[in-house]
C-alpha cells in the first residue's frame, strides 16, 4: 500500500476556492483503480496543544493507494489534469510525501 500526504500552500485567502474545486475532483479520484482514500484536511479546530498548525492558508491531501502503479495513473488522469489547471491560480507550491507501509 501507497500513502501519500500532498502539502499544498495555497495562496492568501484562496483557500475556499481551492477547495470547492477539490470537492469537485474527489468523486472522481475515488472511482479510480486502486484508490482507497483521497481526502483534504485542514488544521484541527479547536488545536491540539502538542501540535505544529499548517495555518489557514494550506492544505494536506491524504491519500492511499494499493500499489505505485495505481498512484501513477492517477497523477495522468484526465481529470486532474483538469484540476490542476482549474486550481492554479490557487495555489502556490504543492509537496508530496511518497510512503511505504512499514
């Protein structure tokens, strides 16, 4: 199994922007071969005392995927395609975290 955390910075005040265009693609991503989770998450609310806030303006994109092949195909997909073009006046740089299960 893949796990991937996709760090996106978003630029000032655009996060709802960026995010109705993420609730758009997720029916989509979740109907791909080999997705098993694919959702975006924000810093909670109220903080966790211990925790290190991401702040208002970004995103972590947790994801899993069955196999390297399957996360592949996603990032080719038509659709994100599409998103990444609908999404770029949105965001500023985007990090992703490639994981193995141990």
């Amino acid at each position: 199994m893949i796990h991937v955390l996709a760090f996106v910075d978003l630029v000032p005040g655009r996060r709802d922007a960026w995010l109705a265009e993420f609730t758009k693609v997720v029916p989509k991503v979740h109907a791909e071969d080999g997705c098993l989770a694919y959702e975006a998450t924000f810093d909670a609310d109220p903080p966790h005392p211990r925790a290190t806030a991401i702040g208002p303006d970004a995103a972590v994109i947790i994801e899993r995927w069955r196999d390297m092949d399957a996360l592949k195909a996603h990032g080719a997909t038509a659709h994100m395609a599409a998103y990444r073009a609908a999404t770029k006046d949105f965001v500023r740089s985007t990090t992703l975290r490639v994981l193995s299960a141990a």
